[in-house]
C-alpha cells in the first residue's frame, strides 16, 4: 500500500496538480493542523484514484482496439474486405 505521500510524488511525475502540504508553526495550531492533514490526505486519496481509473480504463481501451479493428475488417459485408498482414 502506498503512503499519500507516495501518491502525491506519482501524481506530480504525472503533471498532477496536487494541494500543499499544510504546514504546522506553533504548538497551538496543532489541532489545525491535524484537520488540515486529514484534508490533504482524502484529497490526495480522491486524485490518486481518479488518476488510477483512468489509466486503467485507457489500458482497457488500448488492449481492445486491436481486437476491434480485426473483427471490423471480417464484418464489414465485404464493402472494405482486408486481407489481414499474417495471410
């Protein structure tokens, strides 16, 4: 399992957007801080799996359009019959 710290560097390699960490300076902003924390961590948790289901379904797309081309060349009545290139 990945850290949101983790998360948030694969989603800035991937031109991510990400909110800042926020930051804590005096002891009695410390309850703040924990808020904020836990903000930027559901934040980072929502954009990572955006960021995974989309990369997951253009894998599905890319590994189907083959499959898709091949089937349309033997099913399109003969109007645009290709031989396919192992024949």
């Amino acid at each position: 399992m990945l850290t949101p710290s983790q998360k948030s560097r694969i989603l800035t390699r991937a031109g991510i957007d990400i909110p800042p960490v926020p930051a804590v300076n005096l002891p009695a902003q410390e309850k703040t801080f924990q808020v904020a924390a836990q903000a930027w961590v559901r934040e980072i948790e929502k954009l990572y799996d955006v960021y995974v289901a989309t990369r997951a379904a253009q894998s599905l797309r890319d590994a189907a359009l083959p499959d898709t081309l091949h089937r349309r060349r033997w099913t399109d009545g003969g109007l645009n019959f290709q031989m396919p290139a192992r024949y």
